[in-house]
C-alpha cells in the first residue's frame, strides 16, 4: 500500500478508537511496531492531537474532537460546500457559529486562484437572505446537545409571564431568522414551540426519571408530531394582498388554494402548539384575512383585539 494511503487508513482508525497501543495498530494494519511508530509520528507532525500515556496500561489516544482525512472535491462540489456555510453568514447565533467560520476560512484558503476569483464574483452575484436579528441566543447549542442526548433540562421561559419549566428538547429549528426549539413541556403536559431567544436560564435535570422515551419514528417527525389529539383544522380565507403576503410563509404557502379573482383559501391540519404564533399571524394582517377554523385562533384574536382597542380608546 502506498504511504499517503496507509497515513489516511491510519488516520481513520486512529479516529475510531478512544485508546491503543502500538502493538495493536501495527497488527491491524499489517507493518512493523518500528513502521507503525514513525507513521503515528507523521500523522502527529500533520495535526492529529494524539497523546502518549506510558506505564502497563497505557497507550495513544486522540485528543479534543476527532481530524477529518483529506478529501478531495470537484469544483462545483467545492463551490457548493463554501455557499452551504456562506448561506449562515447572517445568522447572529449559531449552535456551531465558530465552526463554520474556521471551515470556511480553512476551505477557502485551499482553493486554487482561479477557484477563489469565481468565488469573490459569485459572492457578488449569489445571497441567501435571512432577516438579521440582534436578540441574543445564549442556550442555543445547549438545547440542541440536550435535544441530542434526550436530556430533560429546566429553563426559565419568558413569555407574557416568566414561568420556569422542564422541558424534553426534540430539536431545534429556524425560520425567517429566529431559533425555535419543538419540546414536550412537562408542565403542559404537551408538546410547546418555544422561541429560543425567550430562554432566559438553562439547567440540566438530575433526576432524568422523567425522561420520555422518544422512538426513531417519532423524532423523525418532531416538528409536527403525528398525534391527532394534538391537531388543529386551520381554515382562512384571504384577499389577494393576504394571499401576497402569506406567500412569505412557506409552510403556509404550500397548503394555499387561489382563485381566478386573485382570493385564496389555506386549508391544513396544525399542531396545536403553533396557536400563539397564528394568533400574532394572522392579527398582524389585519382585514387582508379572515381566520374560520379553529375556533381556539379565533378567540384569542378577539381577545387582543379588545385589548388594543381598551389601548387607543
């Protein structure tokens, strides 16, 4: 086998192992212990972080996070790769955020010239938008590691009360540049979307007794979880600016039905948990639309509705 591949075979299985000897490697890849020491030797020159323990029970190990092999790309693979990582430049907050910036960074300066100047001109050429926002999200990584682990944490959520809850993450997800985070909320007894910014204090729980066992199945669905009990029929009706605007909302645009004269109907089921978000929707466009179904949308609609109006009488 020839050096450079041996190095990467070495690489990998280096990265697979949280311990091992020598001996070990040199048997499992076939060489010499003298061959094997100066391989270990390169791969530490090249930037894998192993470290030596000596005594009878010691051995190498890899420290910190584990070192990719080289990899090579095409052009349009790389372009793709750098573009993937430049859509999240204007995200404030990112559960990765010094990641992505040390990738691009070090991706970047191995490209070739003339790769690099197509690049600059596309950047110029090519933007994902995402609305900028300046709220803080500082427990962002931390539900995400939680959601990864099925951890049951406790926050402090500050909504139109500031209430501390324990919650089970399933994951986190963004739209129109805010973090959400879907989570069974144990004091709801319920599935919550809870706006990532509004986590005011995280906690991870002891006791994880509480702890729901979440099957494949249904973390594939944690969005919108499968549960009939916990959905909503969602009818509106809209005038043709109504139907402009909510085109902005993907996820509403895809169920919206236009008609000739320019109306549209959005027919869906909801998860009960988007409620707050659909009341401030919706309210926010005023006569362009008229929500019918459910009735729950409605009435919290009315009820700041009279609140307004108690607000400028």
């Amino acid at each position: 086998m020839h050096k450079a591949q041996r190095l990467i075979q070495l690489m990998m299985k280096v990265n697979e192992r949280k311990k091992f000897t020598i001996q070990e490697m040199a048997d499992e890849c076939g060489v010499s212990r003298r061959t094997m020491i100066r391989d270990l030797m390169e791969l530490s020159e090249l930037g894998v972080p192993l470290y030596s323990e000596t005594g009878p029970n010691g051995g190498y190990r890899v420290l910190r996070e584990k070192v990719l092999p080289p990899i090579s790309f095409t052009e349009h693979e790389a372009i793709a790769l750098f573009f993937a990582c430049q859509s999240l430049h204007n995200y404030k907050a990112l559960p990765f955020k010094n990641e992505v910036n040390s990738a691009l960074d070090k991706f970047f300066y191995y490209l070739s010239g003339e790769l690099k100047q197509k690049i600059e001109s596309m950047q110029q050429r090519l933007i994902f938008w995402v609305p900028p926002h300046e709220i803080e999200v500082p427990f962002l990584k931390e539900l995400l590691e939680a959601a990864l682990e099925q951890r049951v944490v406790t926050i402090m959520y500050e909504a139109a009360a500031s209430k501390s809850r324990s919650i089970q993450p399933l994951g986190i997800y963004t739209m129109n540049g805010l973090w959400y985070c879907q989570a069974y909320c144990f004091l709801a007894e319920d599935y919550r979307v809870f706006r990532v910014d509004r986590v005011k204090n995280f906690s991870l729980v002891a006791d994880q007794s509480l702890k729901l066992n979440m099957t494949n199945e249904h973390i594939k669905s944690w969005i919108m979880p499968a549960n009939e009990d916990n959905m909503l029929d969602l009818e509106v009706d809209l005038t043709p600016e109504g139907v402009r605007r909510c085109h902005s909302e993907v996820w509403l645009s895809q169920w919206m039905e236009l008609r000739e004269d320019g109306y549209g109907t959005i027919c869906t089921k909801m998860n009960a948990s988007f409620t707050p978000w659909l009341v401030h929707f919706f309210l926010g466009l005023g006569m362009e639309a008229n929500v019918k179904h459910p009735q729950v949308v409605r009435e919290q609609i009315k009820s700041k509705l009279q609140k307004l109006i108690k607000q400028y009488k």
